[in-house]
C-alpha cells in the first residue's frame, strides 16, 4: 500500500528481538517478517504461529499412494492372463509390498506440495527487504505502520535495543 511505511529493525540479542515481537502485538503495527540467524525457540513462541497443516498433505499422499499402489498391483495382475496353479490372481500380502513403497513415495510428494502450498513459495518480494546482516549475528524484525507513525515505531525498536531505519 502506499500509504503504509516499513521499518526494519536489527536485534543482537534474540531475547530483545522476541520482547519487541511480542510488544508489537499490543499497537496497531503489522508484524510483516522476522529473519534469524538461527533457529530460535524465543522467536518462535513470541510469534505465535499456529501449528503447520504440512502434515495433513502428508497424510493424504501417503492413504493416495497406499491406494494406488494396491490398485496399481491389482489391476496389472488381472491384465495378464498368466495360470497361477490355483492360486488367486489378485493376492493380498504380496500387494502390500506394493503399497507400502507407493505410501512412502506419495508421503513424500504430499509434504513437499504441503510446505510450498502452506509457505507461499516461491516468493521472491521478500529478497529485496532482506539485510544481509541477518544471516550472520543479527535478528531481524520488520515492521510497517500507517503514514505519519513511522517516528513512533523507530522509537519502539531503539527503546527496545534494536538499530532500527526506515525502508
């Protein structure tokens, strides 16, 4: 938007970075992306993210590939008309071998489609607003506010401990 402004605030100390997190939930300002340099379990509770729904994909592609895997079996022992002495054409136990290697493959290809459809990846706008100093010692928070608030969200990060300057 045009009228929202961006402030981009640099934290030493993770556990200053997580105290500005959690003290933005109480103003009017968005919370818009924090950058670590290393996974933070501080960081992690003062965003109170929801669970991540990956594992449901997870779940579908693996019952999917399960299915098709018996399906799969099934179906191209029934085209073949091959004499098997008595025995049935379409046999359970030697199946779930077959599905049980189709269940991992499409497990597989449940939780990568979850975790790009649940992060919104690819997404490259996120690469311009990045400081580099983000992936060395530094915690990054970035934030925006309306027009004419900018002052007063620069004042929040200093009087948190943070370096902070307007994008």
């Amino acid at each position: 938007m045009a009228d929202e402004k961006r402030v981009m605030s640099l934290f030493v100390d993770e556990t200053r970075a997580a105290s500005a997190i959690e003290g933005l939930h109480g103003h009017p300002w968005k919370l818009e992306e924090v950058h670590s340099p290393i996974p933070s379990d501080k960081i992690l509770g003062a965003l109170k993210r929801k669970k991540s729904r990956v594992g449901y994909f997870t779940l579908a592609g693996g019952v999917i590939g399960f299915l098709s895997g018996i399906g799969l079996a099934a179906y191209t022992a029934t085209q073949w008309n091959l004499i098997v002495s008595g025995k049935p054409v379409v046999a359970l136990i030697p199946f779930l071998i077959v599905g049980f290697e189709f269940t991992i493959l499409f497990a597989v290809f449940g939780n990568v489609f979850g975790l790009l459809v649940q992060t919104n990846l690819p997404e490259f706008d996120s690469l311009r607003l990045y400081d580099q100093r983000c992936s060395g010692e530094h915690f990054g928070i970035l934030a925006s506010c309306s027009e004419g608030q900018e002052n007063e969200l620069l004042a929040f990060f200093h009087g948190k401990g943070g370096e902070a300057r307007l994008i």
